[in-house]
C-alpha cells in the first residue's frame, strides 16, 4: 500500500484541520454526534476491505462522524504508531496486540474504558476471562475483537492419496512424527513433504512447552523453560528433518511469517502450523481444500492450548472524544451489523450473541474455524501471564537459532543452550 | 528583473561607494538567500537538526514511549563489548563492501571500454545498460531476485538443464549474501556512464602513437587506460563504497527484514532499522548509526590519503 500518499494527504488535512481550529472555537456547539476519529489498524487487503466496509456503515449509522483511516502490514504498524505517539500525533483508535497492550498501557499511551462499559461499550456479555485477558492491573485497556487458537492446517486430500490419516484432535507428538514418516513412504512427489518445520514457530513451541506443565515466560517475567527443553524442541524436529518428514531448512527459511510464504501455499509441505484467524488467509491461497485441527497433544500431558485475545481496538490517551472512539468500537465488536462485516477476519468473537448471529453469513471456511474453537473449548488451559518486554526480540532469536539447527551449524542442545542464553541476556537488557 | 539589474549596476558602477549601497547589497543577496531557501530550511530543519538530536539521543535510552534517559556512552560501550549482532553485522557489510565494490567497477570498466569504440546504435546500449541501476534499489526488482534465485526459480532451472540441482540459493546462509553482491554488480549502469565519460576525454593521438612504438592492447590499457582513468575510477570507488556501506533495501526485501537466514543477509543498515524500529531502541540505534557515519568517514578518509600512489591529475 502506498502509505505515504496517505500520510502526505493526512498530514495537509492536519494542517487543515488545525488552521480551522479558532474558526470553530467561535462557532456554536455542535451537534452531539459531530466528531471525527482517526483509526489505525495492520492487515491485508481482505481485512481492509471488510474493515472499510464496517467503517462506512458506522459512518451511515452515524451522521456528522467523520473516520479517518490508515493501515499497514505487521512490521510497519508498530514502527509507525509509536512514532505516531512519540510524535504527539497520536491516533484515537488504534488496533492494539495482547503483547504490547502492556507496553502502551503502563506508559499511558491508551486510556482506561472502564468508565463507557456498560454504557457507550456493552460488552460485558464477553465473559470475565475475555475482559481480563484486554485489562492491565486491572483496567480495561480494549474491546477484544476476536479470539484465536494456535492451530494445524493441512490438505486433507493429499492425506488421503498418501494413504495416512491426516492429524486430528489429540494426537500425540510421537504420533504425528509417525504419521509424517508413513506419509513420506508412500509419497510420490518430489520435494513435497508432510509438514512445515515448526521448530521456529514461537506459538507451537508454546503448546509443546504447556503440555509439560512448563511456560515460555513465568509471571515474573523470566524464562519458563531451561536449556534441556529447548534443546528437546530442536531435537524433535531435527529427527523429524532426519526423517524426510518435514521440509529442509532452506524451503523453511523462505517462510516470513506469513501466509503467503508458508511451504503449504508454496507447495512444498501439506501440513503447517497457524493461527486460526490466518486459516481463511490460508485457503484463499491455495487450490485444495484445507482443515484446521489443534496442535499435537502430550499424552497424559497438560492442555497445552488457550484462547488468546488475537487482537483488540484500543483509545488512545490522547483522544480528544474517547467516547465517540468507544462507541465505534462497539459497533465493530458488539453492534451485530458492524460484527458481521467484520466476520472471523481478526478471530472468533467472544460474544455468544454475535456468534449466532454472524453464523449463517459464514462461508465453508469459516465455518470450520468457529468449529476448532468449539472443539477446542473444553481443552483449553488459562491465558498465559503477560509476554515481558524483549518477547518479540527473543522470537525472532528463536527463528534464527531453529535455522542454525536446520542448516547443521549447531547441534539441537547447543541451540537450546544458546536460545535460553540469549533469552536471558535480552531480558535482562528489557 | 529587478535582482538582475541591481547586479548589473552594482558590477559596472566602479570606484566610491555609491549611496544606498547597503541596501542594494542586501537587495542583491536576499534574492540570493530566497533561491536558496528551500535548500537551507531543507538542509537546517531535515537534515542538521534531526542529525544533531540523534547525536544526542545516541547516549540515551529512547524507546519512544517514554522520555529519553541519558546513559553516557553506554550504548557505545555494548557497541564494542558485548554485542555479537553487532559483530556479525560489521562482518556481512564488509565482506559486502569488499566483493561488490571492485566487481561491479571491474564490470563497469569493461562494458564502458566496449561501449568506447563507437558502436552503432551505441545510445540505445547505453540506456539499455543503464536501466538496471535505475531499477535496482527498487523492491520490484528484489522481488524478481528472490523469484531468479528461488529453489524453483529461473536460475536453478538453468542448472537443471546441465544437469546440476541447484540450491535454494537466497534461503541458504552459504549462498544469500552472494546473490545480493550479484544484484549490486548488475547495477553497473552509473558507474559505466562515468567511466564512458572519463574514457571520452582520454585523447586518441596517445594511442595511436603507442601502437607506433608497438605497445601491445594490455600494455596500452595499462599505461594508458588506467593511469588517465585513475581520477575517474578514484570518484567511483569512494562513490561506491558508501553506497555499499548504505545497502538497505535488497536485504530487507529479500530476507523479509529479518538478515537471514542465520543473520548472513544481516546489513549494517538493516541491524540499524532493527533496532529502532523493531525493538525501539532509538538510542542504540542512534549510536549505531553514528558508528556507521565515522566508519564510512574513516574509509574515504583512507581512500583519499592513497590517491597519492594511483591517481595521475596530471595533464
């Protein structure tokens, strides 16, 4: 997206804006629903377009509102709103993540909504869990807008032709390393393999770790897991590369963290890991039908799973008119016509009441990640304490040290070794 | 008009000063500081007053959110002590600087000296040759180079033919750094057009005189060529080298921002966006690239000294 355009253009309405500011100072009040809200959220295209279409209806509902919006991929949001914040220029409505909803909200860049719930925000019908999971010490920080689950995605049909069962819900980690084994026995394609190499992935790792009663991060902050178990992690997918089962390390280094670089829409595995809000992303890029189950299982193991707040709408501290930015996120997550244009795009959401009522404009795909998550409820364990400072940088650590393993410059336990090293020292630093 | 005719009064009237001469004087260089204005308030307010708070910010903690907190030369210490993503950028960006730079004069030398014979057609190769440099930095062209080098890309296809499986060869940490250094020397085109420049003015009677005395093409290139050249070639390489130092967009696009696989695409620049805008710290961020400007000094620094030994400026 040319985000400068809109920039240069947002800047001069600014400046606009701000040299018709004594202008209106003289003129009379104006009516209640006059505002204007400045909104900023990451996303695609698909999301854009429902999200657009969402922001129009608002502004229908709402006459004299005007909505100023901006969006960006995951990489450019964040160093764009916080120089936006820094800049003193920041937005009302800011699309917020779990992992620096603490950030903001302890450095005062996001207000409390406590005083519009109930009343501008009606979501109380989310359930505490879901408020608890967009509050800060305690506050309410955001209107959640979806949940997610860490999830498998795999081509059935490939599955099938291979003559193995595709994985399912509560298969084991031994069992899905067997099954991938038959796979690439009875495989006929080349350079195709069952499986994505989910050694780098952080949300993977994360069930692994949960399911041993261990953590990516305690409470405190500090690291929930040692050396060995990563030096397991490693281990396990090293066998698994071993075996031909998932794909070598240079076909899982092409993959950025993002649908359209995973092996599955490459073609090179037929199995790979995600977030299930990522799964209509994922079957719109590929031809064969896809599914989406939970993540492999510890035998006898602790639920390894959780439903995580994927994303929020947030009020910036700055606002001008908190409550016009409230009763727009309302409408977003709350407001049945405003929920459904959004649909599943950014997570399943947390209101029974929408739920129903968006059901029947689901498609086939969508569908089937309300079910994962249906499916998943009864094995879901509690949301894990807030990510410390210095996360992102340690996921990124982990990325690069799965590759060391991958391309064989180090051993699965010097990698674990040095992933809990590294971890600690950016900790510390954080 | 009026600016042009207080110039010309004030450049014929000669001897005593004449009356008002003050006001002329200022009349004739307002006009002067109004053209340049939109170069200095650029120059002041973009360019100087950004670079002196990032001096500042270099020996602070920033991360945006939260006021800057003076830390001395902390940030510079950790640069020199206990940074290997530090280290392995230095690495990468030299080894870099120090392949791309002399294969990419090397290559535009010699399409230069082939271009020089006065070929029909000889403008439209020129535009053709120069293309790739207008294209390259873009992040079209570093899509296309992930796509030429891909494990199924064109490039590997080519191999197949001969028989050979090619790698995957920007996803490769033994490989990814090469097809960068690769897509730096296909951007020739500049440095061609100033090389085809400089070998314009090399006059041809020396030649021809050379070949009387019977001086082979080699000892001729290298008597002649090179020593005439050698001012040109002087202002490509100090060129150049900082432009490598400055290498940004093809790593960040074809290694999707991260510099790897295993930090092997890591640039300078890249490590530098990473900090500041991945990770918000603008004060390390701010010394590294404090760091980077008094390296890039350092380097034509020592360039300029060693012109002594290799550049003629004689005529």
């Amino acid at each position: 997206m040319n985000s400068t355009n809109i920039g240069r253009r947002r800047l001069l309405g600014a400046g606009l804006a701000m040299a018709s500011l004594p202008f209106l100072g003289s003129a009379p009040a104006l009516a209640q629903q006059a505002g204007n809200i400045r909104m900023i959220w990451w996303g695609g295209d698909e999301r854009a377009r429902r999200t657009n279409a969402a922001i129009d209806l608002f502004k229908q509902a709402n006459p004299g509102v005007t909505v100023e919006s901006e969006f960006m991929g995951w990489d450019d949001y964040w160093a764009r709103l916080a120089t936006q914040v820094a800049g003193g220029n920041a937005p009302d409505f800011i699309q917020m993540d779990y992992r620096y909803m603490f950030e903001y909200a302890r450095r005062g860049a996001i207000r409390p909504l406590d005083e519009f719930l109930g009343k501008e925000l009606a979501i109380a019908d989310f359930g505490q869990v879901n408020l608890d999971s967009c509050s800060v010490d305690g506050k309410l920080y955001g209107g959640n807008v979806g949940v997610n689950a860490f999830s498998v995605v795999f081509d059935g049909k490939a599955w099938d032709e291979a003559g193995v069962n595709a994985p399912t819900l509560g298969l084991s980690w031994d069992g899905f390393a067997e099954q991938c084994a038959a796979f690439t026995s009875a495989n006929k394609r080349s350079r195709v393999y069952a499986t994505a190499d989910g050694s780098c992935q952080e949300g993977l790792f994360e069930v692994w770790l949960r399911t041993q009663g261990k953590a990516l991060y305690n409470p405190d902050g500090t690291l929930g897991y040692d050396a060995a178990d990563a030096g397991r992690w490693f281990a396990y997918w090293t066998e698994m590369r071993k075996a031909k089962s998932c794909v070598p390390a240079d076909t899982q280094a092409l993959y950025k963290n993002s649908p359209e670089t995973s092996p599955i829409v490459t073609g090179s595995a037929v199995t790979d890991f995600a977030h299930s809000n990522q799964f209509e992303s994922f079957q719109k890029l590929v031809q064969a039908e896809l599914s989406v189950v939970g993540a492999p299982v510890q035998e006898g193991g602790k639920p390894g799973q959780y439903l995580k707040p994927s994303q929020m709408f947030s009020v910036s501290s700055t606002s001008k008119d908190p409550a016009l930015a409230a009763r727009m996120i309302n409408f977003l997550v709350r407001a049945p016509e405003g929920a459904r244009l959004l649909g599943l795009d950014r997570g399943v959401p947390a209101s029974p009441e929408i739920r129903e009522a968006i059901m029947p404009d689901l498609s086939e795909t969508s569908r089937k990640v309300v079910e994962l998550i249906s499916s998943l409820t009864p094995h879901i364990g509690a949301l894990p304490p807030s990510p410390p400072k210095g996360a992102g940088e340690i996921n990124a650590v982990q990325i690069r040290i799965s590759q060391e393993v991958g391309f064989e410059a180090v051993s699965p336990e010097q990698g674990g070794a040095s992933l809990v090293d590294e971890a600690a020292a950016i900790l510390k630093r954080a | 008009m009026a600016a042009c005719d207080a110039i010309n009064d004030s450049e014929t009237k000669k001897g005593p000063v004449p009356e008002g001469w003050l006001k002329r004087a200022i009349q004739r260089n307002g006009a002067g500081y109004m053209f340049l204005a939109p170069w200095l308030i650029g120059f002041f307010c973009l360019t100087l007053g950004p670079a002196l708070i990032s001096l500042y910010l270099s020996f602070t903690n920033f991360d945006l959110l939260t006021a800057p907190e003076f830390v001395g030369a902390q940030n510079y210490v950790r640069m020199a002590t206990a940074d290997p993503k530090f280290t392995a950028a230095i690495k990468v960006t030299l080894l870099y600087v120090a392949l791309s730079v002399p294969l990419k004069l090397a290559f535009a030398l010699a399409i230069a000296m082939v271009l020089n014979r006065g070929m029909r057609g000889l403008p439209v190769y020129r535009a053709i040759f120069y293309l790739p440099s207008l294209l390259g930095t873009s992040v079209a062209i570093a899509v296309l180079w992930r796509q030429l080098f891909a494990s199924d890309g064109l490039v590997n296809a080519m191999l197949a033919m001969v028989g050979i499986e090619g790698p995957s060869w920007i996803s490769n940490p033994n490989y990814s750094l090469y097809t960068l250094v690769v897509l730096s020397v296909w951007q020739f085109g500049s440095p061609m057009i100033i090389f085809l420049a400089g070998l314009r003015q090399i006059p041809t009677d020396m030649y021809e005189a050379a070949s009387l005395d019977g001086a082979s093409p080699t000892r001729q290139f290298l008597r002649i060529t090179l020593p005439l050249l050698s001012p040109v070639i002087f202002f490509n390489f100090v060129i150049q080298t900082i432009e490598a130092f400055k290498a940004f967009t093809p790593a960040f696009v074809i290694s999707g921002g991260s510099g790897g696989p295993i930090n092997s695409t890591l640039f300078y620049t890249l490590y530098l966006y990473q900090e500041a805008f991945s990770y918000f710290r603008m004060g390390y961020a701010s010394a590294l690239a404090w760091v980077l400007v008094i390296i890039i000094a350092i380097f034509t620094a020592f360039s300029f000294l060693t012109t002594k030994y290799w550049v003629h400026y004689d005529d």
